[in-house]
C-alpha cells in the first residue's frame, strides 16, 4: 500500500515535470486538483535490462506560486533571485527495486527508494520560471538517501549541469499545447554509485565480479515532453533517453546495457482550480 501511494505521487510529479502553467502575476498563486490514469515503462534502475510498467489510477495535483512549483524536477521552491540568476530548491525520487525480481541482482539486497534533495542554480536565457516560454541552463546537486521506512541510509551524492526549454506550440483562449525540452549531464560521488552498481564478496559469483565504482560522470540523458491542458483536462507523455557508456559504473557487472530508454503516458480531469 505505501509503495502504491508512493508511485501514485511520483507519477503526478513526474507528469507534471513536463506541464506547462499559464504565467502567473507577482504575488498570485493557482492550484488544480484532479484524477487520472497514468502509464509508464520505467527501467529498474540505469544499465538494467530489466523494466517495470505501471498503469495506476492517480489523484492529479498542481502547484504554482512565486516561491514554489510543483512543475518541474518533481518539486521546486524559488529561494533567491538575482536578475537572471535563480536559486531554487529541487528534489528527485528513485523507484524500490526487489532485487529477486531483476536477474542481475538476484541474490542481492533490494534497492530502496532514494529521496534526493538540494539547490540548483539556474541561468535563465529566454523568460523566468512561470513563464510561458523559458529557456535556462542549471547546475544542480542533491543529497541522497535510500529508505525502506524503517531506517535510512545516506548514499552520497548526485550533481552536474542541465539545460532546460520549454516553449508553448499551439495556444487559444482556455487551451494550450506545448513541449518541453531537457538535457542533464550526470556526476555522482562513490557512495552514490555503489549503492546501485556495487558488488561485494559476498554477492560475487561466476558471473557477477566484485566490483566498486569511483565517483566521477555517471551518464547522460535526454527527454521531451508533451501536453495538452484545458481548464477540464490534461493529457501528457514523456520520452526519455539515458545513455551510459564510459560512466564510472559502466564495468560493473550489474550494468547490462548502457542506455535505457523511458516512456509514460497519461490523462486527468480537473475538478477543482483556484487562483489565490
């Protein structure tokens, strides 16, 4: 029940990461409410060749204010502003894994689901945050924990640049269809990538070495994002494109391909809006 709940609210997040919102005056803030069904197909982790696909019935939320969004990276909050320059708190989640539900780590301790949280500051080219259109490049570093919520453990960090664009296609008087556009450039410190990709005595066999990774460029990705919002409904998908090859983890044994490839697709109807 408390993983259901917790995929329901990363795939809101995660759909939401590529909404466009309608700009927002100084000072104004707007919230929709909602339900829908979403699907995604979502590797186990980076390097598996092994998914997962999920289709759930989920509550629809979002958020926009001056000082925070629930629109992008999961969850923003705007700390500081200087010109261009934004300083904004973002926050990321990865999926549990059962490690006896992935051939390459059967035998292994599961994954847990990892929280990662921290600034990012962001160069903006083209607009701001709540505007319509913006165009922005990043850097960003997050903490990372993995819990299975009865302990947590700290594994390290996740860090690097990202360049972001957003730009609205078709727009009439209570519609718009837009897309969204973003390029990350992974680093990740040894901790981070052992907790996925390691491989201790214990866990070695014929065919799967020790291995220990060291910190340094974990991969690279890709994404657009598509949608379509009404004042009634909303409809989105994502494609998403992850490349590994010559990452510090691309030798471990647990990395069976290096790229994955994510998809997810999803509709809602809104019951409820307000402006603030």
């Amino acid at each position: 029940m408390i993983n259901r709940c917790i995929l329901s609210i990363l795939f809101v997040l995660t759909f939401n990461a590529y909404a466009a919102e309608d700009s927002a005056e100084k000072g104004a803030a707007k919230m929709e409410l909602g339900a829908g069904l979403f699907y995604a197909d979502i590797p186990h982790y980076l390097g598996s060749d092994e998914s997962e696909h999920y289709l759930l019935p989920v509550p629809y939320f979002r958020y926009q204010s001056d000082k925070m969004a629930i629109d992008r990276n999961n969850f923003t909050g705007f700390l500081w502003q200087q010109e261009n320059l934004h300083l904004d708190l973002s926050a990321n989640v990865g999926l549990a894994v059962d490690s006896e539900d992935n051939k390459a780590r059967e035998g292994m301790d599961d994954l847990d689901w990892v929280f990662e949280l921290g600034p990012s500051l962001n160069y903006y080219l083209i607009g701001e945050p709540n505007a319509k259109q913006h165009l922005y490049l990043s850097l960003f570093a997050r903490k990372a924990i993995a819990t299975d919520f009865s302990g947590i453990d700290d594994i390290g960090w996740r860090y690097g640049p990202s360049v972001y664009y957003r730009v609205p296609i078709i727009e009439k008087a209570d519609s718009q269809f837009s897309l969204a556009f973003r390029g990350n450039i992974n680093f990740a410190t040894d901790k981070y990538l052992d907790y996925y990709y390691g491989v201790s005595d214990l866990h070695s066999n014929e065919t799967r070495q020790a291995y220990s990774s060291r910190s340094g460029f974990s991969g690279a990705d890709v994404s657009i994002g598509v949608h379509f919002d009404t004042p009634k409904y909303w409809l989105g998908g994502f494609v998403k494109y992850h490349h590994l090859a010559d990452s510090q983890q691309d030798a471990s044994p647990l990395v069976k391909q290096d790229y994955n490839v994510s998809v997810g697709f999803g509709v809602a109807w809104k019951f409820y809006r307000r402006n603030f």
